[in-house]
C-alpha cells in the first residue's frame, strides 16, 4: 500500500520538506510537490528524491496554450518527474502536446515514461457552488466523466478526481485508466476547505489507484504515525 500513498508536501520550508520525507521514508514511496514545495526545492528535488527511493509528482497542474503546456511537461519530464498534473479543461490538444512533449522526452534521454493526469473538478468545489460558478448544463459527476473521458483520449494515464466520481469514471474510462484521488480525510482529522471527500478505506474500497493526503499527516504532531494509520486503514479495505 506504501507504492499507493502519496504524501503531499504542502510547505515551502524546506528544512521541514527535509525532515518529513526523512521521517517518512520506509513507509512511503511517493511525494506531491505543488507550489509551495516547488518553489522551495526547485529542480534540484528531482536527484534528490530519486537517491533516496522516492518518487515524484509533480502538481504544478498545468493549464496554457498546449505549446506552453507541452514546453513544461517535457522539461519536467527530462528532470525525472514520476507524475504530472495538467488541468483537463485545457482542451484535448493542450494534452495531447503535453503526451507528445513526455513521450518525445523519454525517447530522447531514455528515461521512464512519467505518468500524466488530467485534473478533473477541484475537491473544495461541491455540485451548488459548481453549478453557481460554471454555469454547467452538466451536473458536476457529468463533468468530471466528461473530462476523464476528454483526457483519456488524449492519451492521459489518468485523471485527478474526488474519490466521489471514481465509480462513474471507471464505468466511462475502464479499469486500466489511473484515477488518483485528493480529499483524503480519515475519520480522525479536521476536513478543512475540503467538500468531496472520503476516509482512506472509504477510496480504496470505490476503486482509486492512489490516494493523496497533506494536512492530516505532515500537520500531525507524529507524521510517520499518521501515516502508518493511514496505510493501516487502506490496507484493511
């Protein structure tokens, strides 16, 4: 379950950054770098990462023009990025450059094929506010399905989705299509700003591929505990 639990490094301390993935380091193999950790870390996090048997993704959740998008992808790609993340609602083509752009990259460094995700609809985000801000004739499961759908045309390993609409995405998508899943809350921590959310079991039992969780564990007065529970929980489902 360990290959399954993505911890996210919501910090720009990175003597912090430092000492968690110290601390969780035999029990956890991949590690979530969004802005705050990037920009403490920048590239320089990639070798390190890699020395001490971790994996990365990257969660910049890219969202431009697909020539913009694609320069990213690729550059994170040949920097040894494990995952990346791009908003799906950048269109078919922004994805398929960002596809083309890794797997042009892997070609010519020879290194593995990082996996792609396209970011569906937000966890902080529930149906009245979604319909209220997006002004949708889709209903926000609708949504989230058609994105998936959008992005595993475009040739995307998978999608970043509420473990909510894991069932309808693997019905639209197959079971073969990753879905990682964010708003991750255990019955014993607070759920913050977030609204589309589940316990650890609670994902694994719907179906999700990995699960992502922040707060609960690096905000925890003992991280390497939290997450032993966490992985206790999962692998009880």
């Amino acid at each position: 379950m360990k290959d399954r639990l993505i911890v996210a490094l919501d910090t720009d301390d990175g003597e912090d950054i430092d000492w968690l993935s110290g601390t969780l380091m035999d029990v956890v193999r991949w590690f979530k770098m969004g802005f705050q950790a990037f920009s403490a870390l920048g590239m320089e996090a990639f070798p390190w990462f890699e020395q001490n048997g971790h994996k990365t993704f990257v969660d910049l959740k890219f969202h431009d023009i697909p020539n913009t998008v694609a320069r990213d992808v690729g550059m994170m790609t040949k920097h040894g990025a494990n995952m990346i993340n791009m908003h799906a609602s950048g269109g078919l083509m922004m994805m398929k450059a960002a596809r083309a752009s890794a797997d042009d990259a892997v070609y010519e460094a020879n290194i593995p094929r990082p996996i792609l995700l396209g970011v569906t609809i937000l966890t902080s985000i529930e149906e009245t506010s979604f319909r209220l801000s997006f002004a949708s004739a889709r209903t926000l499961s609708e949504q989230v399905v058609y994105l998936a759908q959008l992005a595993q045309e475009a040739g995307l390993d998978g999608v970043v989705a509420s473990p909510l609409e894991i069932e309808p995405i693997r019905k639209a998508c197959g079971d073969n299509f990753l879905i990682v899943t964010p708003g991750i809350r255990p019955e014993w921590a607070e759920t913050g700003d977030q609204r589309r959310i589940t316990t650890p079991a609670e994902a694994i039992n719907r179906g999700a591929d990995y699960i992502v969780v922040g707060r609960p564990i690096i905000e925890a007065e003992d991280p390497l505990e939290a997450a032993e529970m966490i992985l206790d929980e999962m692998r009880e489902a």
